[in-house]
C-alpha cells in the first residue's frame, strides 16, 4: 500500500491499526509513503497502532521480506508500528512518529533480522503509560539492528515520564538487540530493562537525560550516569552523553545544527552510513 492518507476515526480501547497485516499471509509487502491519523470518540485511552500485526502477538510470516518505509504516524495511542512476530527481513526506516504513546513494539520479533533506521519519533503523547521509544519483550531472540534513529522523548508531553528502551511488552526481555548511532533524548530513563537478555549491544549513542535523575535501570540496580552505566554493565563504551542541537524540533525538523553535540560521533556501519550505502557520511 503507498501514498494512502488513511483517517481511522474509533472508539478508545477497540485495538484496530490503521494498516493491519493479517497472520495468514506469508508477507512480501511494501507500505510506505503513506499518512495515518487517529481520531478517537468515547472513553478509554489504550489500544491503536497505525502499523501492526494482527492479531497482537501472532508470529507468523506476515512481514516477512516486507519493506516499511516514508509513513507518518499521528496518534496512535499504542504503538506507531508494532512487530511481534517473525519479522524475517522486516526493513523499517524514514518513518515519523508523533502524538503517539510508543514508537517501535517488538515484543517479541521471534526469527529476525529486523532493521529499524533512520526514524523520527517526537512530540509524543501519554495515553496510558510512559512513553516509550521501543518496547521489546515476550522472550524475543531474532536479531533487531536500531541505527541512526532519533527519540525525541520530552517530559512536556508524557506527563514526566519517557523511556527509550523497555521491556514492558510482557515476558522476559528480548535478546539480540542491537542499537548504535541513535539520538537518544528522554525524560525519565533511557535504559529499562529488568529481565535477562543475550547479545544486547548499545554503543555509539548519544544520550540525553532531560529530567537528570536516574538514567538507567538494567536487571534492578539503577545508574545515575552514562558513566556509571559504562562501568557496571560494558554498554556504551563509545557513547556520549549531549543534548542535540536540531533545526527545528517542535515542527519535526531533526537534522543536526552546526556544532551540535553528536556530529562525527558515530560509527561506520556497512550499508548504512558507508561511503557505498545510499546514506553515506559526510564527517
């Protein structure tokens, strides 16, 4: 599906995507460039995803060898697009994200790879929980590659709260998550995870703690610090911790200023910032 501009116009609490992939379909899908808005009538808050699954949770090959890309997302009082399921070759990328409850849902992505890079999610909303950047969960252990994404998480609009990574999906947490040269920018913790997990891998990121409290909870000990988070646990060996400095945030312009903190920080990653790829550096 492409160029649609999609209305979803529901009563709160019915749990309908804007574009839904049925479990009984075997994938190979392109759905970009398309808008979905939700508008919401009667009482409850919890339950719509502008891009999902259905049903929640089904691990099917529904977005096998599927490309989602150039869709905004407005609204969504669940996540902007969920990917519990196989997700074998799932690519996501150059979505933008805003007015929703969370971003990215792989709680579980069972058989992977799954690539998610190069996404916006700003100005997000409370609904009915914390607003978190990517909810992982429920045993996942298909690789999940998130590479130059930028959270925009601001206490303004989630009531104080916001977390970039969390497993609140249900289960144990998700193995097999990898996250380098995002923008990480959250109003209450950047890393909270409390279950045990294989072949997680946060490196290159820029963090930025808007609330200045306690920055991260990894297995129920809490970190105050990059640093401290550093030494504890091995994460972020190249991160840095800087508040980015963008064009124009409040109206979704999220390329760097001049001089912001961030700039030739990263690392190459082949394919997806290489002086061969279709997005090559230029530090």
């Amino acid at each position: 599906g492409q160029r649609n501009t999609i209305h979803v116009t529901v009563r709160q609490g019915q749990d309908h995507g804007g574009i839904e992939s049925s479990s009984y379909n075997m994938g190979g899908h392109v759905i970009r460039y398309n808008t979905i808005q939700f508008f919401y009538i009667g009482d409850g808050t919890h339950g719509e995803d502008c891009i999902d699954h259905n049903p929640n949770s089904a691990y099917s090959d529904s977005f096998k060898d599927t490309d989602i890309y150039g869709n905004i997302c407005i609204g969504s009082t669940d996540d902007a697009i969920e990917m519990d399921g196989n997700n074998v070759n799932l690519r996501v990328w150059n979505n933008t994200m805003t007015d929703s409850n969370l971003a990215f849902s792989v709680a579980a992505s069972a058989v992977g790879p799954t690539y998610v890079f190069r996404n916006v999610f700003y100005k997000p909303k409370y609904h009915w929980t914390g607003c978190v950047g990517v909810k992982q969960g429920r045993e996942g252990t298909g690789t999940v590659y998130f590479y130059h994404n930028t959270f925009h998480i601001t206490g303004s609009t989630c009531s104080g709260q916001g977390y970039i990574i969390t497993d609140s999906g249900g289960g144990a947490a998700s193995s097999n998550i990898i996250m380098k040269n995002n923008i990480h920018h959250f109003a209450d913790r950047g890393i909270s995870i409390s279950g045990s997990a294989t072949g997680l891998v946060f490196d290159y990121n820029m963090w930025y703690d808007e609330n200045g409290g306690l920055h991260s909870k990894y297995l129920g000990t809490g970190y105050l610090s990059l640093d401290a988070l550093k030494v504890a646990t091995g994460f972020e060996q190249n991160g840095i911790t800087g508040q980015a400095q963008f064009v124009d945030s409040a109206n979704g312009d999220f390329r760097l200023l001049p001089g912001s903190p961030g700039i030739d920080q990263g690392t190459i990653i082949t394919g997806f910032n290489d002086q061969d790829s279709t997005w090559p550096y230029s530090g």
